[in-house]
C-alpha cells in the first residue's frame, strides 16, 4: 500500500525471510562464516540459538543458499516429527525407498547411501529449524545419526536451530551424550541499539528506497526500546510505521507515527522470571486502520491530488522520493563480512 509513496520496489520490512533482506551487520556476517567453516570441515554437530525473532531462520535459509554445490541440503522445519518420521523424511531427501523398513534397517540403508555419496566427493548436512520443539526421543536420534561415520569422516553434518529451550532439554541428564557431541555453539544476540539504524536503512535501500533519512534518532529511539533488539518486531513496528505515515500523508517519520505503531501491537510474555517464551502478536487495528481508512476516502473525494501530501505532524515533511519505476533497481544481496 505504501510502497509508491515511499518510491520502494517491494516491502521492505516483510517478517517472512527473504535471503535478500540478510543483514550481516552484528556479527551475523561472521556467524554464517563461521556455520559455513565448521560443515565444510566436517565438524559434527553445530548448534545455533537464539530468542523467538532473533533472525535464527533468515540465518538458516542464508546458509542454505551459500554452502557449496558440494553439499547436500536437508531442510527439517517441522519438529514435532516423531524418531522414525525424522529418519523417514532424511531417507526421502536422499531417494530412498523406505516402504516397509523396520527401523533398524532404515538406519542401515541411511548409512549406505551416506557412504555412497561421501565416495561421490561429496557431504549431506541436516539444517533442523525450530530443534527446541523437537520431542526428547527424536533429539536422542540426532545423536545416533552423528555417530554415522567412516574411519576419518563424519557422513552426516548436523545443525540445530532452536530458541533458548533447547540449551535446557540438552542440560537433562539423559540428553548428556547429544550435548557432548556439539562442536561448536553459536547465540543470535538481539540487535545492539548502534545497529538498528544500520539494520533499518540497509532494508529500506535494498528495498529500492533512494530518498534521504526516513527514521531519525527519536523514531529509532523507540523503536530500539520496544523491540529489545528482535529483528522481527523491528520488522512489524517500521511496517506499522510506514503504513501510518502514508495514511497521514507524509514523507516524514516522526516519533508520533513510531509510538502509534508500537501501541497497535502487543506483545504478551509467557514463562518465568526474565526468560522470553511464546510471543503473541496481535493486531489491534483500530488506530492505524482508521487512518488508513480516513485518508484513503478523503483521497477518493477530492477531485485531484495536485499538491504534496500534507504533514499534519509538528515536524515539517521533506521532500517526497522519487517514484520507483523512475529509480535504479533495488540494491542487490550484500556478501557478509
């Protein structure tokens, strides 16, 4: 709805990840290289953590896209799959026939096949998104799957994606000989405040925004203080905020049209002391709804739209961007440090 006010090509601040999007500031850049090290090098099991919205799934379909044709991709994104789904949907990722496989010999037949493409040059790793969720028996499977080797390689690279729950199933006693066999850990930390900024402009330019500053220090101020630093309510407040300046007719972010945004979201806590669980969020709609609705019938009934949009803020607007079919494309995928 906004994006030709704001001359962008696509939406800037979508929550779905989009590899284009990655932002590779915060040390994210240095943690896909160090991902892509440790499966290259055949490191075992890799863990990856991080709180709901940190940025753990753009990480995880990033590394997808960057690891070489070499390796094998598994994608596990459903983690309520019981141990011998698991081991049912990896053995389908490699062509193999699992009709009436008992499990012992499905397990064998996995480590056949991984053995036959280890002789091709080539490794399978498994990217497990949402691995927290995952019931205790198919964790315990994970381990077993990493034992799968020959007399110098391992035939399988594991990497799990999880939020901090998973640290608490693999501190379990019974979880102990998993977590001995993670190589490297890896924490997602929230956004620093001094990064915001950089995060929101480089979404905005990669978008297609060529016009100056949209967010200043005080919209980025709150933004930084509402978000905790989570990619993904940085992504839904600047959304809102964009969305409530175009129904107000102006090219100007203003800490008004910012607070506005974040009161039409709320997020709700579950779970004890300090510790972040489940998010909800839920979209009030009646403040930043209304003036999408008021400015849009105003729109409609006046005869033309001759003049620039009028601020009906306190700070003066600047000037409107360019359109974008009349700027260059959207800048392409940055390559992390």
């Amino acid at each position: 709805m906004y994006l030709e006010h704001f001359g962008l090509t696509e939406a800037p601040f979508k929550i779905t990840p989009h590899t284009e999007f990655f932002f590779s500031g915060a040390s994210r850049g240095e943690t896909l290289e160090a991902l892509l090290y440790s499966i290259t090098s055949g490191e075992g099991i890799v863990k990856v953590t991080g709180e709901v919205g940190a940025g753990k799934t753009m990480l995880c379909r990033v590394l997808m896209e960057r690891l070489p044709p070499s390796v094998e991709t598994i994608y596990l994104a459903v983690p309520s799959l019981s141990r011998d789904e698991m081991l049912t949907t990896i053995a389908g990722d490699l062509n193999l026939e699992t009709h009436g496989l008992s499990t012992s010999k499905l397990v064998r037949a996995l480590q056949e096949r991984l053995i036959e493409i280890h002789a091709e040059g080539r490794q399978v790793v498994a990217l497990i998104d949402e691995a927290h969720a995952m019931p205790l028996e198919t964790l315990e499977e994970i381990r077993l799957l990493s034992n799968l080797e020959t007399s110098h390689f391992k035939l399988m690279q594991i990497v799990l994606f999880g939020q901090p729950e998973l640290d608490q199933h693999l501190s379990l006693q019974n979880m102990r000989q998993l977590r001995e066999r993670i190589t490297h850990s890896f924490t997602l930390l929230p956004l620093p405040p001094g990064d915001i900024k950089d995060y929101v402009d480089f979404r905005l330019r990669a978008a297609g925004y060529k016009g100056p500053e949209l967010f200043g220090p005080e919209p980025l101020k709150l933004i930084a203080e509402a978000s905790e630093g989570l990619t993904r309510r940085i992504n839904i407040y600047c959304d809102k905020t964009l969305l409530a300046a175009f129904a107000a007719g102006t090219h100007t972010i203003t800490a008004g049209l910012v607070q506005a945004a974040i009161s039409d979201t709320q997020i709700v806590y579950q779970g004890a002391g300090k510790r972040r669980g489940a998010i909800w969020l839920a979209t009030l709609g009646s403040l930043i709804a209304g003036l999408v609705i008021g400015f849009l019938a105003g729109r409609a009934t006046r005869p033309s739209a001759t003049g620039a949009p009028i601020d009906t803020s306190s700070t003066a607007p600047v000037k409107p961007v360019e359109r974008a079919a009349d700027t260059a494309a959207p800048a392409s995928t940055p390559a992390p440090a």
